[in-house]
C-alpha cells in the first residue's frame, strides 16, 4: 500500500455507576481503504530483481494481472470507569 484514505467513527455512552462514578462506553469502528493499482513511478526489487509499476500496468492491460480495492475495517468496544 502506497497512499490510501483512513478515517474512524464512534460512539461513547456515558452511564452514572453508583458513588459519583461514571462508566464510559466507546463503540468504534477505524476503515482503511486503498486502490492496488500501478501508477508508473514505483519499482520493488524482490529478489534483486525490479519490477516497475510500468511492467506490472503492461501486464494489466494484457489481461494477465488486475487492479483491485483494498478495504478494511476494525471495530472495537473500550469501557472504563472514572
């Protein structure tokens, strides 16, 4: 993954637990999102061999390799008292 787009979203729930404390509930969710695609100024050398992102949109365009969208997510709950 070169560049990509990330961004998070949530929720918190306060409730009143007794003796002047506070419990706090977060509800979140943190997406990533990329495009694999081969925009002609990168190279790797696995191998000690390069390979530039010129080859690889060659290959593409005959149909033997393929872009495609990377997305993810990771959602998750934290709770705490204070």
């Amino acid at each position: 993954m070169g560049g990509y787009a990330s961004w998070g979203r949530g929720t918190v729930t306060i409730a009143d637990s007794g003796n002047g404390k506070k419990t706090y509930t977060l509800e979140y969710e943190y997406i990533v999102d990329d495009m694999y695609n081969w925009d002609g100024n990168k190279s790797v050398k696995p191998l000690g061999i390069e390979i530039t992102d010129k080859d690889l949109a060659a290959l593409h365009l005959a149909g033997v390799a393929k872009e495609y969208r990377l997305i993810g997510s990771h959602k998750a709950t934290v709770v705490w008292t204070n």
